[in-house]
C-alpha cells in the first residue's frame, strides 16, 4: 500500500517589525480603534444637497423672467365662410347612395327580343359568396380569398340572343375596410384573360375606366364535349364595385361588341 505523499509545509506568516509584541497594550490616549467611512457619506451629501440648491435658485431665477414671446403661425388667419352651407348632392349624383342601395338596379337591362338565361347560377338577381367562388378553379381557396377582401355581395344578370351568343354580367361589391378589393379583383381578372390565352388573344383599354380593359379571344375552346365556342370578357372596377362581363358564341365576338357592352355598364356605376 502506498503512504500519502507529504504535504508541503504552510508558509510561514510575514513578521511586521513595527507591530507591537503580544504584551504591549494599546496607548490608551488614541481612544481605541478609528471608524472608516464617514468622511466620503459627509462629502457625497455635500455634493447632493449643493445639486439641489442649484436647481431651486435656477428655478427661482427663471420664474421672474418675463416669458418669451412665441414666433408668429407661418398661416395666416382664415376667414369664416358666409352663407348658407352647400346642399347635399342628390341622390341621383351620389353615387355612394346609388351603390348602397339595390345593387341590382345598377345592372344592365336585358335587351329587348333576348330570352332568360336560365343557366344562371343565382338566387332572384343575388349570387353568394360560395356560388361566386365555385366558378374559379379553385373554389376553396378563393372563398377564403374573398373573406379576406371582405365580399360583401355580388349582383348578376345575363341573357341570350340569337341562336347560340349568351351574356353575363357580374358586380361584386366590398367593403373595402382595409384593401381595396375590387381594384385587386380586376387586376386579378385582367391578368388571367390575358395570360391564360396568350398570343390568341386581343386587348383593348376600356374608355373612361383608367385601367378596365376588354379582351376578345380568337381561338374557339371547347368544355365537356360541348361544340367549340369563342369567347370575349371585360373587367373593370369603379370605388368599391368589380365589373365582370362574359360573351360566348359560335362565332367570333367582335371588338365593337365586347366594348359597347362594357362601356355602357360602367357608365351606369
């Protein structure tokens, strides 16, 4: 068994010479040991209290100087208006009355000699939010889309003429509390018809709407077997209203046709 290494020895303490041996006493005269410390408290409370003076004498000199003028309004003074107030427009030039109430109304009429378009998806001139969402691609996600524009209703009308041309017309309505959805809505619309068609496709800007264009599609497409059909839509939008219109026929839609529609919608918002 191996022993313990030893332990290196402790140092030996230092020897002050000047201390005094075990058996001196301590002069008596000296009053036993001193306190530290109360020099720099006394000093520290000098400093406070001459901080504190200051300011009140600051404070004191500053109230009996007379105030200082402020510089004059950069304005001038407005006048009061005289006269009687301006009378409100009526409602016939409002159009925040005209889009609040019927929105329907503000539908083109149906012309004379078209038979109902039966085919509608709507409920006496009314589509809902779900109805509305079931014609994209992709129903689900642009119901939450429209939620979050904050839809607040969609009026719709349509008819047909001749033998095969049908027409619809569609407003949307929002809130607009945040976004402005109807203009997204028709920049949404926009893009599509004239990227998803693509080098088949004419476009023309819509007079008077800034930036609503129509669109006329050159090349037929066919759905479910159903005979080949050519197509024309429009989009614009107005304050708080999207404007969507489709033409379809078995034979091309012109220009002048698509335009006058739009225009004579829009006209009416």
């Amino acid at each position: 068994m191996e022993e313990e290494p030893a332990r290196p020895a402790a140092p030996a303490a230092p020897v002050d010479e000047a201390a005094p041996d075990e058996g001196d006493a301590p002069d008596e005269g000296a009053g036993g040991s001193r306190r530290r410390g109360r020099t720099p408290l006394l000093i520290a409370a000098a400093a406070v209290l001459g901080l504190v003076a200051g300011t009140c004498t600051g404070v004191l000199v500053q109230a009996d100087r007379e105030p200082t003028k402020l510089p004059p309004l950069s304005q001038a003074a407005l006048a009061r208006g005289e006269g009687p107030a301006p009378k409100p427009l009526p409602a016939a030039q409002d159009r925040r009355v005209r889009t609040d109430g019927d929105l329907r109304e503000l539908l083109l009429e149906k012309p004379r000699g078209a038979r109902e378009a039966e085919w509608l998806e709507s409920v006496d001139g009314w589509m809902d939010l779900p109805t509305y969402a079931a014609t994209f691609g992709r129903p689900d996600e642009q119901f939450s889309q429209y939620v979050h524009d904050d839809f607040r209703r969609a009026a719709v009308t349509g008819w047909e003429t001749g033998a095969t041309r049908t027409v619809e017309i569609r407003l949307i309505q929002f809130r607009q509390e945040e976004v402005l959805s109807a203009l997204e809505g028709s920049d949404n619309g926009r893009h599509w018809a004239g990227w998803a068609r693509e080098g088949d496709t004419d476009r023309w800007p819509l007079p008077g709407t800034g930036d609503g264009e129509v669109f006329v599609h050159n090349r037929p497409e066919s759905e479910d077997g159903s005979p080949p059909f050519y197509s024309a839509e429009a989009h614009a939008w107005r304050g708080d209203i999207e404007m969507e219109i489709w033409m379809t026929g078995t034979e091309r839609i012109g220009k002048d046709q698509i335009m006058d529609l739009a225009r004579r919608q829009m006209e009416r918002l």
